[in-house]
C-alpha cells in the first residue's frame, strides 16, 4: 500500500510539473503595481482618419503630453478606443500606443507587439465596428514624454479608417 502511494503522488508529481513547463511556452505574463491614479488626461475626435500605410503612423491629434515631476516615477496607462474600418482581402490593421521619451525615442507600450495586434480584419465584408485597446508603460523618471497612437495596414490589408475615436491616458504613483 505505501509504494502504491508512493507511485501515484510521483505520478501527480510528474504531471504538474509537466502542466507548468508546458504553460511557460504559451505564456508569459508580466504586471505592474501602481497605488493610485494621479491625473487623467483624454482626447476625442469625430473626423475620420484614413491611410494605407504599410509603416506605422501617426493617427492626428491622437496625442497627449505627460510630464513626470523631478526625483518620481510615474507609470502610464493609456486606451484607445476607436470606430474603424479595414479594407483589403485579407489581412488586418494594426493600433499601437507609443511614448515618445524626452530623447525623441519611440517606445512601444506593453504589451509590445508590433504589427501583431490586430485592431480589426480586412476581410471584405466587414463593417463600422467599434474597437480598443489599453497599454501601460514601465514606469518612467523624472521628464516630459508624449502618448501618441499610431496605425498601420498588415498583410493584404489595404486602407484603415479610424473615426469617432477617445485616447484616455492616465498617471499612477508607483
């Protein structure tokens, strides 16, 4: 009875630890802590945006400056949300959240994932849906930085047009 006991807590032994090694492979999950929201910035448009980039761009006015006091930090929480349309036989449109830093340097907002993240399909047949999307920065020091959105059209992907769209950006003390 003891070795069977044995055996079958090694086999449960087995199976986590396969469970958890299998997992690490799909997914890596990162979080930050902040211990409360120190100011809310937003802007909205209703003119319609369009292009058919294949590059990253600048969605117009889709922008707001933060600035981080001397001797803090501060992290950024920041959603987009947006009425869109992608046109194309394929493919999809991208959105993404940069922070332009006080060096000029572009920094993708987490999670990073470049053209990967599909704000909506060029399938054809879709129509005016709304769509969003929310990023945080790591925390940042002391300096003026800018929150731009930015889109692009990905493989087979002709055109997006943005509309009726809200850029909510917020500070949090660490």
């Amino acid at each position: 009875m003891f070795k069977l006991k044995r055996v079958l807590i090694a086999a449960g032994v087995a199976v986590t630890a396969g469970a958890l090694v299998g997992t690490a492979a799909y997914a890596i999950v990162n979080s930050r802590t902040g211990t409360f929201s120190e100011r809310q910035t937003f802007v909205h448009s209703t003119d319609p945006f369009s292009t058919g980039s294949t590059t990253f761009v600048n969605v117009p006015s889709a922008v707001r400056s933060v600035t981080v006091p001397s001797g803090t930090t501060r992290m950024i929480d920041a959603r987009f949300t947006a009425e869109s349309f992608c046109g194309g036989s394929g493919g999809w449109c991208s959105v993404r959240i940069v922070v332009v830093t006080p060096t000029g340097a572009v920094v993708e907002m987490d999670p990073a994932s470049n053209s990967d993240y599909a704000f909506d399909s060029g399938t054809g047949a879709d129509n005016w849906e709304g769509h969003a999307l929310e990023r945080t920065s790591r925390f940042l020091t002391a300096g003026t930085y800018r929150v731009q959105v930015q889109t692009r059209v990905v493989s087979g992907a002709t055109s997006i047009r943005l509309d009726d769209w809200t850029l909510a950006v917020e500070t949090i003390r660490p």
